[in-house]
C-alpha cells in the first residue's frame, strides 16, 4: 500500500545525524525469509526434545520413576541427573546441576528430559514420568527472604564452590558495595536530606524468537546449533557439564531472531546434547512461549531501592546512602556483579564526596534473573533520579538546573572515586532538553521529564583474522556474536577502512567456535568495542602486505603507499597505482594476503572507592552517559500514559555507523517505554509466574512508538576503535525514568512502583492504596 | 480428524449436522487450542469461502452483514463507517492488520468472549444475530445468545449466517471505546458502546450504552430512559458514568482489578456518549474513536 521508506532519509528525517548508507549484511536474508534460523534446521533421524518441569517453587523430590516413560513407543532417550557427571555449575557460585537431584527451586527447574521420534510421543512421555514431591516453603519476598530464620534457597551454600570476591551466605547470593569518603559523618552535616523507596517489579527480555537448540554427535565431536547470544559460554557449559575438552565441541549460531539479554548464558546445550548422546540421534529442541518466558535462567530483576542524599545550602551533594536488594531467583546465572553494578547505578552519575550503596542479591525461589540488556540499570536508574527529582522540588530548584550543577563533568570525580578526564554529560542534558523543548508552556495534561544515565564499556578479550581472496574481496573471520545490534556488521566497515575498500567487498564469517577465535559474545556491549580492535589489528597486518606488494610494482617504499578507493597509490604520485584486485591476485599465487588480531583489552582505570565483595564494576573503561528527555500526556480519568516525544542524547564516543546507532537507541527507548509504563511479570503468592504469554506480558508494539529523536555527542572519545565507547545497552538506561519524571510533575508526586501501569498511576491518582507499593509497605 | 471446506450455507449446515464444528478466520479457535485452552475438534468445517456469508448488503430495513465478513472490511465499508459507526470503531480495534484481515464477525460474535469487540457496538445499534439449521432459522437478541463467558444459546448445528442491523434514523449516531494500555494487540480492560439521537434542538430522544468486560457478557445499560429529552452535557455524562460504574459487576484478574474496572467503564460510558452524540450532529470523528479522541490518542 506504502512505498517502503528509504531507510536514509526515513532516518534523516528522524535524526540530527547524518546517516550513510549503510546495509546490514544479514538484512536481505532477514528480510526475504532465505536467513535460517535455530528452530529451521533439519537433521536426517533428528528426534524432539521436551523437558519435564517441577511445577513447584519450592520441593522436595521423594520419588522419581521414569520408567513408564521409557515404554511409549517412538521414545528414545529419557534422562535425569543419574545419568550425567554430577556437575555443579555458574559463575561466580556454582549452585546448579543440569537437572534437579533433591531439592526444586522454582517452578521450572528441569527435572527430566526426553528425546522421541514425535513431539506427541515426547509430551506424552513427559506427562507419563511419576514423581512425589514434599512441599518446601516458597521464599518469594526480598526483606522476608534476609530477615533471621527465613527459609533458606539454598541451605548447604556455605559448601559450595564460590569464587573469591563474592560475599555469599544465607539467601544472600552476593554483597557488594561501595564506599567513598565518610557518608554518615558527611549527612549529619547536609541542609537538606531527603530519602526514598522505590520498588521496581520484574519483567523479561522477551525475544521474539523462542530459543531453539539441534545437537549432533559424530564419533565423539559433538556439534550444536543453538540460539545464543554467547556460543563460547555455551561450549564452556557443555564442557563442563558433561566433561568434554573444548576442542571436541563446536557450537554453531544460526541467524538469531533476537536476543537483548535473555540469550546470554550456558543454558541448555548440554541437556540436548547429553539426549543426542543417549538416543544416537540428533535432537533438537523448540521451546513455546511460554517456556521462553518461564524456563532460561534470565529475568529482569526485580529491586527494592532505599536511597538518602544530604544537600548543601548551595544545593550540592555532600553524601548519599543507599541500600538495594535484587531478586537473585533460584539460582545466580550470572548475576554475581549485578549488586555492585546497581550500586553504581543508585550512585548515579554525580559528584558524590560521600558515598555508601550497600547491595543484597538475595536467593528467592523465583525464576533466576540474569542480564537482560543493561542488567540493573533501568530500573536502578528511575529510582535514582525519580529520587533526584524530589531533591531538586525540595529544595526548589529546576530538574535539570539541579542535574547540571551536580553531574560530572570534564575533569572532575565521580561517586566511586574515579576521574573523569572527558564526559560528555553536560552536552548530553543540553542536546537531550532542547529536543523536546524543555520548559517551554504544556497543556495541564501534559510534562517532559527529564533524566540521566550511564553505563560502563566492557574491555575484553577478542579476536579476528581479515583475508582477501584472489579476486580482491575479503572476508572477516571473527568470533563475535550477532544478536541484532549490527555491530558484527560494522566491523567490515572498520576493515574497510584500514584496506581502502569498500565495507560491502567483505563478507563475514561469524558465529561459529571452530571458525572464530574466542569472543565473548552479543553481551555487555562489547563487540565494536573489543572486536572492533581485533579487526583492526588484523586488517593492518593486511594493509601492510599490500603495501609491500605494492610498493614492489610501484617501485616506491611501502612507508609511501596509500590504500584508498580499492587501489594502492604512490603518495604525492597518484597516477602510480595498482588496484587491490590486482595485488590478491599476485598474493594468491604466494605468500596469502591474511591478517590476525586481537589486543589487549583496556586496562580498568583506578578508583577511590572502598569496595566490599568487588566484581570490578566500579571501575569503568570508557564511560558512557546519556540524557532522555520525554514529553508525555497522561490520561487522568484512567490513568493511561502516553509517549509522546523523547529525545535521547548519548556520548557513546565516537559513533562508526550511525544507521546501525540510531537503531540501538530507538530500540532501546521503546524497550524503556515498556519497562516505565507495561511489562511486569506477574507472580502469585508461591512465586509462580501467571502471565507467561505476550497477551497479557504488554510488550509495546509499533503502534505505541513514541516520535524518537537523537544527538549523539562525541567529544569525549572512548578507548574502543577511533575513539568508539560501546552503545547497545545504554539506550535502555534513562528512558523510565525519564518518563517517571513526567508523570510525577502530574501527578504531584512520584510513583514508587515499576512499571508504572495505568492502575497504579490512577491508584496514586485518587489517593488509593496499592498494597504492593513500597511506603506503604514499610509503614505496615 | 476431519476437514472440510464448505462453499455453500447448505454444505456446511449439512457437516454441522454430522457433528462437525465450524471454523471461519481461526483466530480464536486455533489460537486457543495452541494455548492450551480447549482442544482443537476432531471434525471442522471451513466456512471463510462460503460466498454467501461474506457480503455486506443493505435495503429499506437496514444492513446485513455476513457473518463471513471480516473485521478489515467492517471497518473500511462505507456502509459501516457511515450508518453503523461504532461497529467499525470495535472492528478498527481488534488485534493487528492480521488478526483483522482473517477474524471475522461470525467468529467474534460465536465465540462469546465478555471482552469481545464487536458485541457492546451490536447491542447498542439493535442487532439480530441470525442463525440457521439445516432445518430452522431463527433470529436471536445478542443480549439472549450470549449466555456466560464464551457460551451461548445456539445449538450445535446451528451456523451465524449473519448479523442485522436496523436502518438508523436521522440524526444518529453511535461510538465504541475501549480502554487498553498500548494500541495493538490489546484486548479490552473494559469497553463501551453509545448510541444517540437527537432531535433537531439537540434534545436525546434515543440513548443506548452497552458494556464490555465488565460482566459474564456483554451487558447493556438500564435505566437510560431518564436522559431522554436532555441535552448530551457534562451533567447528563456523569449520569452515564454513574449508571454504567453501578450496573458493572467487573471482575479482578491480569489485566486490572474490579474497582479499577468500576471507575473506568464509567469513563469509556461517558466518552463514548460525547462521542456518539457529536456523530449524531454531524460532527466528523474518525474511525476508531480511541485513536480520534480519549485513549491513546495522537492530539
Ligand atoms: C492476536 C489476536 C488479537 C485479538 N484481538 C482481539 C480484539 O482486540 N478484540 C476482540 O474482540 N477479539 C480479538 N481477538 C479474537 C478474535 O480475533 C476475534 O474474536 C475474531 O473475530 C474471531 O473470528 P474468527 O473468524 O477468527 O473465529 P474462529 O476462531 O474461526 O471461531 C471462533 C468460534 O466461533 C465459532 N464460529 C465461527 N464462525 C461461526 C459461525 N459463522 N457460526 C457459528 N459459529 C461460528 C467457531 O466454531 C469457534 O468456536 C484476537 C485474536 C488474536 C489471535
């Protein structure tokens, strides 16, 4: 009906950025539908997979019989925990097996899994296993779960395998915090204090492709096609979990229907391949909807914020206290750093003299959390400055005004004692209100809120090798993971760069452990930023081979040989070239054109902080900070919020795609939206999950799309390629607050609970009760 | 398992006769048998090409709407749009561009669901549900059919062939709004539908409110015989909220709990009352009324 937009100017017209042109190698295949995926694959005599679940959230198994499982016809494989190693495993605390040996933690743990000839014949024999549990009492609640005597998760964690660093004992699965300067003795001195609780629920990363996972065996090389995030994590799960040295596993990503956090993690590659083992077949697994949401162990946390700022007669921070407890789940995944990264979150992006976070991850028999994009952050983030903003009304100064004064800046400290040489903070507020047009007249229904955040770039190991064939065309062969940043896809334009040719002479080769050297995967934000380096590093070890070859026909040093346009050419000469095509075609009859690299990861800068159960979080490379600002209407007879404009400014360094940045923040910005105002997973009273299911889990859909516009500020360089900090995930950052911001000016005052749905919103309105709302909590 | 797809009433009254049950745009019917709700039948017949049921005709006695016709024609008809206002606002709001390509009225009305989109707009615009047997015909009021959530009164063999709709007369007009927390894929948290005629003062000499999810089934509004012969004003719209807040008898589940749902069908009565009534003047709102004014909209 509509002539499809042209993606340059659609986003031009979106954007203060100039945008070239720029397409996603992956793109066509998406888009026409010839791209497979995980749950696509076919494999001659492959059998299905479905896991028997506990159905309980917390129980003891007294008795286990899988045998009138085994006699249903078409069934090939039913295994338990009796019939892999007894393996505990995860970072940080090893304190889960593959499958439940006695006791179930939530309602998902697999108890067993089944391979057979039909998906019918499989369901049928998981429906057919008998097992007798003994109830448990459920510990679902955060402040329950760490008072004495509350029922423990996990009752022998003192004896597990737990790395150093992490402070874990009770329902505790991690402390952490972070302490600056002296900050009792500094409140007692403040003007002002204020304190606030804040109370933010949990919710899921929801990819739109349910994960799916074949596994083949040959002779003793297994391979394993798996919808994941982090191929090298799960070939290290299965590694362990079945006991396989790494170079007999190779783990394969087929197109990724999506990720955002919620693919991250060892989760069930092994289970699959173990079946595979057993039934000599290959297997494959296809979860539903609803195994996606209630199965993996990734959740986005819920939190309980507590925080306290002390002011100056000037309106300057002279201290802050906080105390947060997260909601571990039943098991850590890898949450062992989330307590001080949240930490670092309620500290907030200020100049704080004084500081004191302390955080709790507390065991609760939840589904386990895990990182969904920027783990932590949103929701630490709207209680901070939903708290920032009460500051600035208490003592009546402007929002924004207020955020200026104490924000960090060029040359300053920050709230872990770091020094911040460059930020760019400030023009971030500047750029982020203009575009909505801060404190300009609004009808009464309608605010701008206004809000700030941050998030660190992950400095990690990585590696690459760039090749060029005979006929001048090159390929990147790399162990990073796409996810649907489109960062594997700008690292052909880094290529390009340093080769002189064009990004789209080069193809990828990606996703594949064999291929690729070690990468740690679509997580962190970190593939342009450590990847991006090995390529590069690869990509002049090309450039210098060219040179040299070209020099050799130019009869010129290879020191004056410039790469530009596809050809190599004399400096100060250009009419003394020869084409790159040219030159392969002379490396392919010897010595080959191919380039490997990887570098050394940043090193973490030093910090003032005091840190108890440190995980290295406090210490940020490359800080990235951005300012949302968010013009919304509210509906106050139904208490329904729209978004209507919001306006983004990010210093994520230097932006290399600008096309591919600007998907990240509109994404970004809605998944925001979501979080602020509909996506709550909903528990009841035993910690059962009850809206498993997009019906009633409300996504925001393109229908709810805001107007999105976006400055991207760049004058403070990142230590990643040309100056580039990361980006995928500090997008997510500020959105909800920013929004929690407006509806507070609206309202009067703050709501205290995310998401904050319309019947929240409309409960706050007429002055009613919301039980779960966190004052009133405290109060009873 | 039986399949067959029937290209005529007789054809599939004839399958329906033989214990097989029918299967339009599939939308809930296979929707949810994949959820797990009720288990797909052993014996279908596809109806969604039965000619018969899929034109939209009109004479002197009003509209008849096949109960093949699906939700994006309901809402783009001229016909629909122009007389039967608040059906194409209900129809607009249903699910996505898919689900309103292939869900049909047929199906929404059979299935009987208390959040059902095109029920209140039905209620209130003096529908006839028509049902046939290989045997008998019959037309029912909706109010009689739907008999609890996802019940009705028809017989296993009998097929909707389609909804009637009585001609409208001047100065009608009618609205449907629904209250939903983001604008796709929602299902009504609570609805209403109004109907209005003016005189040529402006006076109400006809008003009819029905109500979605708030209730067993769609339910209408009693007592609105009061309002007659006012002004469509602030007053008489809280007098609407009034009623339709006390005869609600919402229930607490996911999507919200009872007194939130109490408050808030007042709020849609009342919208959809102001709507309706500027229709009924003349004044141009387009369809769906929550994107034109109310919820979610644009401004
Ligand atoms: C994603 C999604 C979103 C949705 N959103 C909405 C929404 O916003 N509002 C809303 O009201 N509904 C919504 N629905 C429900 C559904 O789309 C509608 O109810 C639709 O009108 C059903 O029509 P159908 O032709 O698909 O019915 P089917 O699924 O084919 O049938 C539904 C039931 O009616 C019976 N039936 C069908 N036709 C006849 C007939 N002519 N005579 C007798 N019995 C019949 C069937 O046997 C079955 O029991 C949604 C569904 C989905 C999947």
């Amino acid at each position: 009906m509509f002539p499809p937009p042209d993606p340059v100017s659609y986003y031009q017209a979106m954007t203060a950025v100039d945008v070239p042109r720029f397409v996603r190698a992956d793109g066509p295949d998406k888009v026409t539908g010839s791209g497979r995926y995980a749950a696509d694959l076919q494999q001659p005599g492959m059998l299905h997979a479905k896991f028997l679940y506990a159905g309980r959230t917390h129980a003891r198994i007294t008795r286990l019989n899988t045998e009138p499982a085994r006699t249903i016809p078409g069934v090939l494989a039913v295994l338990t925990a009796a019939d892999v190693p007894d393996v505990r495993y995860s970072p940080g605390v090893a304190d889960r097996r593959l499958f439940a040996t006695d006791v179930v933690r939530y309602e998902s743990e697999i108890v067993a899994a089944v391979a057979a000839t039909s998906v019918e014949a499989a369901e049928a024999a998981v429906a057919a296993i008998e097992v007798d549990y003994e109830p448990l009492e459920p510990v679902t609640e955060l402040e329950a779960a760490l008072a004495d005597g509350s029922p423990l998760v996990h009752p022998d964690l003192d004896s597990y395998d737990i790395d150093d660093g992490i402070v874990a004992h009770g329902n505790t699965a991690g402390f952490s915090s972070i302490e600056l300067g002296d900050a009792p003795a500094a409140m007692a001195t403040a003007a002002t204090v204020v304190s606030s609780c804040y109370v933010a629920d949990s919710c899921h990363a929801a990819p739109i492709e349910p994960r799916a996972i074949v596994a083949q065996w040959e002779g003793e090389k297994l391979t394993v096609w798996s919808s994941t995030q982090v191929p090298f994590d799960a070939r290290a799960g299965i590694c362990q979990t079945l006991q396989l040295p790494t170079n007999r596993v190779r783990v394969i990503v087929p197109h990724l229907g999506g990720g955002f956090g919620g693919k991250c993690g060892f989760h069930f590659e092994a289970h699959i391949a173990a079946l595979a083992r057993a039934a000599r077949r290959p297997v494959k697994l296809v979860f539903s909807r609803r195994e996606e949401f209630m199965v993996p162990d990734r959740r986005r946390e819920g939190m309980i914020v507590d925080i306290t700022t002390g002011l100056d007669d000037n309106g300057h921070i002279v201290a802050r206290t906080g105390w947060i407890a997260i909601d571990n789940g039943a098991y850590i995944a890898d949450c062992a750093f989330f307590p001080q990264l949240a930490a670092m979150h309620v500290a907030g992006p200020y100049q704080v003299p004084n500081l004191q976070v302390e955080a709790h991850l507390v065991y609760t028999n939840h589904q386990p959390s895990g990182s969904v994009r920027a783990p932590t952050a949103p929701q630490a983030c709207w209680a901070l400055e939903s708290h920032t903003d009460e500051l600035a009304a208490t003592i009546g100064m402007d929002p924004v005004e207020f955020r200026r004064l104490n924000g960090i800046d060029n040359d300053t400290v920050g709230p872990s004692g770091q020094h911040y040489e460059r930020t760019g903070l400030q023009e971030c507020i500047t750029a982020a209100t203009e575009l909505v047009g801060y404190g300009r007249d609004l009808p009464e229904d309608e605010a701008i809120g206004v809000a700030i955040g941050w998030w660190p770039s992950f400095s990690m190991p990585a590696g690459a090798y760039v090749k060029i064939d005979d006929d001048g065309a090159g390929q990147i062969i790399t162990g990073a993971q796409e996810c649907g940043t489109g960062a594997v896809m700008t690292l052909r334009q880094l290529a390009a760069d340093e080769l002189g040719m064009d990004p789209e002479d080069f193809q990828l080769v990606y996703q594949d452990t064999s291929a690729g050297p070690y990468d740690t995967g679509a997580t962190g934000s970190q593939t342009l930023f450590n990847n991006g380096r090995a390529v590069v590093g690869a990509a002049r070890q090309v450039a210098e081979q060219l040179k040299a070859l070209a020099a050799g026909q130019l009869e010129a040093a290879p020191a004056d040989i410039v790469l530009a346009d596809g050809v190599g050419s004399v400096v100060g000469s250009p009419g003394a070239s020869v084409s790159i095509a040219e030159l392969a075609a002379t490396a392919a009859g010897g010595e080959l054109l191919l380039g490997h690299g990887s570098g050394s990861p940043t090193q973490a800068p030093e910090v003032g902080a005091t840190c108890v159960g440190d995980q290295g979080m406090a210490a940020w490379v490359s800080p990235q900070v951005s300012c949302h600002a968010v013009h919304i209407r509210l509906d106050p007879d139904t208490g329904v919020v729209r978004v209507l404009k919001v306006g983004a400014a990010h210093d994520s360094g230097r932006i290399i795609n600008p096309m591919g940045a600007l998907g990240q923040v509109h994404g970004g910005v809605i998944m925001g939206v979501g979080q602020a105002l509909t996506e709550i997973t909903v528990y009841d009273h035993d910690g059962h999950q009850l809206n498993p299911m997009l019906l009633e889990y409300k996504l925001q859909t393109a229908a709810d799309g805001p107007e999105i516009e976006v400055k991207f500020i760049e004058s403070a360089p990142g230590d990643g390629p040309g100056g580039a900090k990361g980006l995928a995930e500090a997008p997510n950052v500020a959105t909800a607050a920013a929004i929690a911001n407006g509806l507070a000016r609206l309202i009067g005052h703050p709501v205290r609970h995310l998401p904050m749905t319309a019947e929240r919103v409309w409960t706050e309105l007429t002055g009613g009760i919301d039980s779960t709302d966190a004052t009133k909590r405290q109060e009873a | 398992m039986a399949f067959t797809i029937a290209t005529t009433v007789d054809e599939a009254l004839e399958r329906l006769a033989d214990g097989a049950r029918p299967v339009a745009g599939g939308t809930d019917l296979v929707v949810g048998a994949r959820q797990g709700k009720v288990p797909l039948p052993h014996d279908l017949v596809a109806i969604d090409r039965v000619d018969e049921l899929l034109t939209i005709g009109q004479d002197d006695h009003g509209a008849r709407i096949g109960a093949g016709v699906t939700h994006d024609r309901l809402l783009s008809n001229p016909l629909i749009v122009g007389d039967y206002t608040a059906l194409a606002d209900g129809a607009a709001l249903i699910g996505s561009p898919a689900t309103r390509h292939v869900g049909t009225i047929g199906g929404n009305v059979m299935n009987g669901s208390p959040a059902m989109d095109t029920g209140a707009p039905l209620v209130v615009l003096g529908a006839r549900i028509e049902l046939r047997s290989a045997t008998t015909t019959r037309l029912v009021d909706p109010l009689e059919l739907w008999t609890g959530p996802g019940t009705t009164s028809a017989r296993t063999d009998e097929l909707c062939t389609a909804c009637l709709l009585p001609a409208l007369p001047a100065r009608t007009g009618s609205a449907y709004v629904r209250l939903e927390f983001r604008r796709a894929m929602e299902i009504a948290v609570v609805g209403a539908a109004a109907l209005v005629r003016l005189d040529e003062s402006g006076s109400v000499l006809d008003l009819h409110i029905a109500l979605t999810a708030v209730a067993p089934t769609i339910m209408a509004v009693e007592g609105t015989e009061v309002l007659m012969g006012r002004t469509v004003d602030d007053n008489l719209t809280d007098q609407v909220a009034a009623l339709a807040s006390e005869q609600a008898s919402p229930i607490s589940d996911l999507r919200a709990g009872d007194r939130y749902r109490r408050h808030t069908v007042g709020v849609m009565a009342r919208r959809a009352v102001q709507a309706a009534a500027q229709r009924a003047q003349g004044t141009m709102i387009d369809v769906p009324v929550n994107r034109a004014i109310g919820i979610g909209a644009a401004r």
